[in-house]
C-alpha cells in the first residue's frame, strides 16, 4: 500500500503541459488512500494548485472529472 517511488511519475505527469486525460481516474483511485492523499496534499500545495488549474481544463471531461473526485476525497484529510 505504500506509494514509495510509484506516485512520483503520476504527480510528474500532473505538472506537464498536456496532462493525460486517463491521469484523472488514476488521481481520483490514489486519493482514496490515505497515503495518496498524503502523496497529493504535500506540504509546498504544489500538487493541490496544479489540479485546480484543471478543474477548469478546457480539453478533457474526463481528466477534470477525475481532478474534482480527487479534490473531493483530498477534502477527508484530517491532520492529527
């Protein structure tokens, strides 16, 4: 269940000019764990920034889609 090394090519592909549209289910299924959300709402909000840049994608339905869900579930983070 850790993510380790595996997140970094996801959050690399989020910072790329052309996200691909498939990388917004992916996001949303990363999210729903808590170490995903951890991996996602890292401390610079980098990560949380991009993907409110593409709430508003103009070219995919389906990457905003999946941004939404993991910004939905993002919001079920909970610091200790």
């Amino acid at each position: 269940r850790a993510l380790g090394p595996g997140a970094e090519p996801l959050l690399r592909a989020l910072s790329s000019e052309r996200p691909p549209a498939e990388l917004g289910a992916l996001l949303c299924n990363l999210s729903q764990a808590p170490e995903g959300r951890g991996a996602l709402l890292e401390p610079s909000g980098r990560v949380v920034r991009r993907m409110l840049e593409l709430v508003s994608w103009p070219e995919s339905a389906e990457l905003r889609r999946g941004v939404v869900g993991a910004l939905r579930n993002c919001c079920f983070e909970h610091g200790e």
